[in-house]
C-alpha cells in the first residue's frame, strides 16, 4: 500500500506528462496526414521526378528503424545547423515516419474510388482541385478511415521512444518516477493504465467522428448491429426451410 500511496503523490506529474504525449501524438499525426496526402499524389503523379522523390521518401522511411530516424532528427539536424527541441523534433520524427505508412493508405483509398466518376466531374467541368477535394478525397478517406484511425494510435504508442531523447513524456516520466523511487511494478502499471486511457480514448473519439462525418454512419451503432445481424439469420433460416 505504502508503494502506491507513492506513486499517487506522483499523479499531477504522470498527468503532465500524459498531455504532452497526448499533444505529440496530435501534431505528429497532423503532419503525417499532410505528408501522406502529397506523396500519395506524388506516387501517382504523370511527372517521372515526382514519383521517384516519393516513392524514395516512402521507402527510406518504411525500411529504417523509427529508432534511428528519433535520433537523425534530435542530433543530426541541429548538426547542420538547425536547432530542435527533443518535442519538435519528436514531432518530426514521428510524423514523417507514420507519413511513409499513411502514404500508401491514402493511395488505396485513392484508387478505390469509381474512375468513371472522376470522368463525369471533368465532363461537368470541374477542375482538378475540385474533383480531388469534392469527389476523390471524401471517398478515399470513408474508405481507409479505420486504417488512418489506426496509424493515429500507432503514433500515440510510438511517442513512448521519444523517451530515448529525453522529452518527458509518459514513458520518460516514468523512467524518472522510477529512478527517484525505486518502485517498478506500481511506476509502471500506472505508465500502462494511462497508455490504455489514451488509446481507447482516441479510438472512441474515433468513432464518433467517424459517425457524425460520413452518411450513412461509418461505425455501425451496436442496437442497428444486432438488428442486422438477426435479419440475416432469419434470411438464411428462410432460406434453408425453402430447400428443404
């Protein structure tokens, strides 16, 4: 008890820290979306310069340890003459690493969008800024929203290496709560519960605006769920009482 009535009167400092994680994890997934969204383009573009600076940057990224690419934006960066905090660079680093994955998330959504409705816009004379932000783009992104929301926590759970370059964020916090303690399985368990709040936080803020933003609803609500789902059996019971 005396362990984790300490580790309570740790709890303001596990809170700060929580919201910086919880800070990096919204910037950096900002900037991976816009990345994201200009490679995908870039990918697919009719210009051979354009394909090959994305397709380099998506694959130096996705083959490289996230580790390294931490440590390249904390101490090689300001190397060249560039200052970084250890949050910017944290940012960064995170957001260019999950914008290599996004990339190709954006690109399959991209393509499962119908061509011939691409051709009816043009035929309409919209221009190629209207047809991808009021045809492409919702589309794309109804259909690889669950995998954005994914990358999203993916990120959330990646902040804890920014532990290695010293930003305090729940990981870092811990490791300095347990350093000053001496207390590991309390320190830690508390780390743990916090990262669960925060996941299944996003994931349920997730899906409420995965709800709200696309109609019909993206996230099926439970009671239409099971309503569909006792349709279906009462079809396929139909059906086997006609074969029989």
């Amino acid at each position: 008890m005396y362990q984790w009535l300490t580790v309570f009167s740790y709890l303001e400092e596990f809170l700060q820290a929580a919201l910086l994680t919880l800070e990096v994890t919204l910037l950096a997934f900002a900037l991976a979306v816009v990345l994201a969204i200009v490679a995908a383009l870039g990918r697919d573009s009719h210009r051979a310069v354009l394909r090959l600076v994305a397709g380099f940057y998506v694959e130096a990224i996705r083959n490289t340890p996230v580790l390294l690419q931490i440590f390249v934006a904390y101490f090689a960066i300001p190397a060249m003459g560039i200052n970084l905090t250890a949050f910017a660079a944290g940012i960064i680093a995170l957001g260019v690493n999950v914008g290599a994955y996004l990339t190709e998330v954006f690109r399959a959504g991209i393509s499962s969008v119908p061509t011939g409705q691409i051709e009816a816009a043009g035929i309409l004379g919209l221009n190629q800024h209207t047809i991808f932000t009021r045809v492409v783009l919702p589309q794309a992104l109804r259909n690889v929203y669950p995998a954005v929301i994914n990358n999203l926590i993916q990120i959330l759970l990646g902040t804890s290496l920014l532990s290695a370059i010293a930003l305090p964020e729940l990981t870092g916090a811990a490791l300095t709560i347990n350093s000053r303690t001496l207390i590991f399985l309390p320190v830690f368990a508390m780390a743990l519960v916090l990262y669960l709040v925060l996941s299944n936080g996003l994931s349920f803020v997730g899906a409420l605006i995965g709800r709200v933003a696309f109609k019909p609803a993206l996230v099926l609500p439970k009671a239409t769920l099971g309503a569909r789902l006792v349709a279906r059996r009462a079809a396929s019971a139909r059906k086997k009482d006609m074969a029989t």
